[in-house]
C-alpha cells in the first residue's frame, strides 16, 4: 500500500498545504510518495524528499507543467496512478481542479476534503457547513482524496531523506493555457498560513472604519487580517479577505472575530482555531457559541483599549 501525495509549489519551494496532505497520507499506512510536477523545480523537490516520513519524491520537469494547470497536471497524475492505493491532494484550488478529473478518468468516488483518518479505507469529512461529521468508507481500489488542511497537523518540513527519482512528463494536452495571474502582496503573513488572525464583519460600517480599526489591531499581533463575507460584499476588502465556507478555511491559534455576527457559513472557515476571541455589541450573536472568550462591547471602543493595553 503506497499514497501519492501532488505537491503544491512555486518551483521553487513547497506550500505549507502540501505538509498537511503528507501527514494524512501517512495516517492512510504505508509508503508516502510526493509528486512535484513544475517547470525547473528542481528546488521544491529538494524540499520533498527533506519532509518527514516521504519515502520518495517523483520530479517531473516541463514547461507547461510550470503552472500546475488542472488539464495537464491530471495526465501526469493519471500517467502513474496505477501504482498507488491513495492519492491525495491538499482541498484547495489546485487540488479541487485536479483530483475531480484524475477521479473521473479512473472512475471512482472522490472523497472530498477529509478530516481525519480512521483506517485505509475510512475518512471523516464535514457536512451541512461543518454541523455535521459523515463518516464515509472508501470501497474503490484507488482512494482519491483531497485533506482540509486545517484538520492535519503538518508534517516536519526537516528530518527526511527520500530519494528523488526524474520521470518523464506526459505531453501537453492543449486543452488549456497560461495566460496570467495578479497576485496580491501584503507584509502581513498569509492567512491560511497564519498562526493568529483578526477578522472584521459588518458591524465595522465601512471600508475606512475596517482598515481603521482593524489595521492597528493587526499590526499589534503580528496577525494576518480577514473578514466574514458580508464585510467583503459590502465592499470593505477584497474577496481574498474572506473566510469562510466560500471563502479560505482556517485554524490559527488564536482568531479574533470583531463586529462578526458568526452566520453559519463563516463558522464553517474558522471553528477549528484553537482560541476564539469575539467582540460583538449583540450577546445574542451566534459566534458566542464557538468562542473561548466573548466581551460584549461597542468594537469602536473596545479594539482601541485593547490596543492601548497591549503596548
């Protein structure tokens, strides 16, 4: 029994995801395997075969692989996926694009974001925005996964030694190509990654009162800055702000929710954070179910004392 696990990387390092998709890998059994695929990505291989508990790492190298595009990325994956009894992928973007198609040609059931790992054959993954946990049992030949990060500790990025083993890439299939990409910069950490966020809601009114209230707070955390979806359909940040079920999933060590009512699809992006903090003028508001902590208080007041008591 031997998982592959699809890498997700910049060619030249790996994305925290893909650590996660490697711990529930090994909680499958067996040898874990890492494909990077990519174009001169000699260096996220590296970094593969240095993760914990990989048994080997398969470097494939082309140019139109460079972008991870689902069409070709696929063929790769399929191009050697009779040898493995799992394969897995971390359930973001990339990982959605690619194993619904590698599922789809083998003909068997994906089981989609997993949460935990119960034998081989058996996953737990969230339900109804995460009200529920269905256990669901895998009865193809290949197990065809994609693992929400937030449900698996990521494995040792150190302390590996795989061997790296060059194989050829399958030929382009034409069916999709590069065109361009805008990526956002910020000097904050990246929210997925983060070990604390702050998120904002509604109640801060405007975009200006969002950045002006919460920016400060931020900036005294060292915290990655989000917000709940009504924020950014009202306009306050962009959509790459949100969390959330149709937003980014998250689980920092602390987040603290600031004018966030905690609709039910938001609690579904952030319940499994490991210290709640929620500042909500409604004591009725939902998100005081799920926080550790809760204070009642006007956010305009209350964010700039806690500011002025953290130093």
């Amino acid at each position: 029994m031997t998982s592959l696990v699809i890498a997700e990387h910049d060619n030249q390092s790996l994305k925290a995801a893909t650590l996660n998709a490697v711990t529930a890998a090994l909680a499958c059994g067996g040898d874990v395997h890492v494909l990077v695929a990519g174009h001169q990505a000699s260096g996220a291989a590296t970094a593969a075969a240095q993760v914990a508990g990989v048994a080997k790492v398969i470097h494939v190298d082309a140019a139109h692989l460079e972008h991870q595009l689902g069409e070709n990325l696929a063929e790769q994956v399929l191009a050697i996926a009779s040898n493995y009894s799992h394969i897995l992928a971390p359930a973001t973007a990339i990982g959605k694009n690619v194993l619904p198609r590698v599922a789809a040609k083998l003909d068997v059931a994906q089981v989609s974001d997993i949460t935990k790992v119960i034998s081989a054959d058996t996953f737990e993954r969230p339900i109804y925005a995460g009200n529920a946990v269905a256990t669901v049992q895998a009865t193809d030949a290949t197990k065809v996964i994609t693992v929400r990060t937030t449900g698996f500790d990521a494995a040792a990025s150190t302390g590996g030694s795989a061997a790296v083993e060059t194989v050829a890439a399958v030929s382009d299939s034409g069916k999709a190509s590069f065109v361009s990409k805008e990526v956002s910069h910020s000097d904050r950490p990246e929210l997925t990654a983060a070990k604390i966020i702050v998120s904002g809601g509604r109640g801060l009114g405007s975009g200006e009162q969002f950045h002006a209230v919460m920016e400060p707070l931020a900036d005294k955390l060292g915290a990655a800055l989000g917000a709940s979806r009504a924020a950014v359909d009202a306009g306050f940040v962009p959509n790459d702000y949100q969390v959330g079920q149709t937003g980014k999933i998250v689980a920092p060590q602390l987040y603290v929710a600031v004018g966030i009512s905690g609709a039910i699809q938001h609690l579904a992006g952030m319940k499994d954070s490991k210290v709640i903090v929620a500042i909500n003028k409604d004591p009725e508001a939902p998100i005081f179910g799920v926080a550790d902590y809760g204070l009642v208080a006007d956010l305009f007041t209350a964010v700039p004392e806690l500011i002025a008591e953290l130093g």
